[in-house]
C-alpha cells in the first residue's frame, strides 16, 4: 500500500496517469495526440512485488499500435521487472517506458506522420511546378506568336493546317 500512496503523490495531478484501482494503473506515454503515444496498464497480483505485475497494453487507445510493436514493449518491461523484482516498480515502469517511448515507437509506422509528411512533399513541389509554369508562359509567346501566324484573326485554325501530316 506505500506504493499505493506513493503513486498517488507523484503523479496528482499528471493527466497521464490513471489509477483504475488500487492494484491497477494506467500511464500515457506521450502527449495526447502524439501518433506514437501509447498506455501502457500495470496491474499487481496478491503477490507483488515478489512477483512480477501484470503489465498489459490491451487499451483500446494502442488499437492503432501493431502487435509486434506492443509485444516487444511488453518484453523490454518485462526485463526491467525482473531486475527490479521485490521492489516497489511501478514508477519505475512508467518511467522506463517514458525514458524509452522512442526506442519502443521506432519501428511503428505513423499514420499520422505519414501524412504529414506527405503533405509536406505535396507542398514542396508545388512550388517547384508554379516556377516551370511561368517559364513556360514566357516560352509561350512566341509559341502563341506562331500559332497566332497559323490562325486566322478569330483564333481559329484554318481548315486543313494539319493535313500535312496526314498526307506525309
């Protein structure tokens, strides 16, 4: 139960942190809307400390996280629970997680990230081509020259200016 209370003091306060119930706490890892946040719930048996708590990273707020990021997470905690067997590690866990929130995330692929990027090479280009286009409006006066000479005043073609390539 100190740990209980310990809990209770570190984290008032902190909007990442959820006690569920007394032998079950959830933490955020990351800021809200982060694409590579994730919660991961920590949850004691009769037993703990002796035994290793249950950590679990089933929260409907992972769903977007695949398994296999989710499961080697759930390994590298479960590393850092058997050296700290016998202590009081909850806040030690979360902080863990917190201290290695980008390790654990570097292989989940972000949607969110994606996108943003993506939008920032649409973007980039974009100025690219309105460059080319003013260059090719500048070409184009003389381009518009000869076709003016090919038109007749209304800006029609004369019947029959293509028909050369026909007959070649």
């Amino acid at each position: 139960q100190m740990e209980l209370e310990a809990l209770r003091s570190i984290y008032e306060g902190d909007v990442c942190f959820r006690e569920l119930s007394p032998v079950s706490f959830q933490y955020r890892i990351g800021e809200s809307g982060d694409p590579k946040a994730f919660l991961i719930e920590v949850s004691w048996p009769e037993t703990y400390p002796q035994t290793a708590p249950v950590i679990s990273m089933d929260a409907f707020f992972n769903n977007t996280i695949s398994s296999a990021i989710k499961q080697s997470i759930l390994d590298k905690l479960m590393v850092e629970v058997e050296a700290n067997l016998g202590t009081a590690m909850t806040y030690t866990l979360f902080e863990y997680a917190k201290d290695n929130k980008e390790v654990f995330m570097e292989n989940q692929p972000v949607n969110t990230v994606t996108s943003v990027r993506n939008s920032i090479s649409i973007g980039t280009p974009d100025v690219a081509p309105s460059k080319k286009k003013e260059k090719k409006e500048q070409l184009s006066k003389t381009q518009k020259r000869k076709l003016a000479d090919k038109t007749d005043n209304k800006g029609e073609l004369p019947r029959g200016w293509n028909w050369v390539d026909v007959i070649k």
